[in-house]
C-alpha cells in the first residue's frame, strides 16, 4: 500500500440563489490536497458550473501555504473573482481549512 503525503479536505456553504451554481449543486464545494510537511495545497476542486472557472480558482490556491492564514487567500479572491458566489467561496474555503487545522491538531495530540 502506498505510503500518502497528503490529506483531503472538504469545506461547503449554501450557493446564493438565482445563481447557476444554486441551480445545478445548491452549494458551493470545495475540495483540497494539502501537502502535510508544509501545509501547502497541491491540489484544488470546487463545484463551479464553468471549467474556466475552475481552473482559474486552481491558479488562485496551488501553492499556497496554509500555515501563512486563510486571510490572505480570502483576500485574493476578494480581489480576482468578482462573481455573486463570492461569499459562498469565502465561507467554504474558511471551513476547509478549519476542517484541516482542527484535523492536525486532534492527529498530534
């Protein structure tokens, strides 16, 4: 069996209604690969209706380092994705990585 490096972490938050992404998932997901040396996201998915989307999201995440605060990411968001399911993005991107945080600490405790 191979030895894994990495962790997978979800976060989600209700989609803002009379949106595409409300019509077709209802929330907004997100998923992550962290890296668990240096806490860096390796890999990214979100529920986003347009695949230009999300790859652009992928290029917002790949290489951050989360030990760095989930602010700055909220903070580049805020400034390139200008779209009404902003918040959503924001909420379920905070609950990943809480979700990935509290995780860490249960595993070295």
């Amino acid at each position: 069996m191979q030895t894994l490096e990495t962790v997978i972490v979800t976060g989600y938050a209700k989609a803002p209604q009379g949106t595409s992404m409300y019509e077709m998932y209802k929330h907004a997901g997100i998923v992550l690969e962290v890296e668990l040396k240096e806490h860096k996201i390796i890999g990214a998915e979100f529920t986003f209706v347009t695949e230009l989307t999300k790859n652009y999201f992928q290029k917002l995440l790949i290489g951050y380092c989360l030990q760095d605060g989930v602010e700055p990411l909220i903070e580049r968001i805020q400034s390139f994705y200008f779209a009404p399911s902003q918040q959503a993005i924001i909420v379920a991107l905070q609950a990943a990585v809480q979700r990935y945080w509290d995780n860490i600490k249960q595993k070295n405790t």
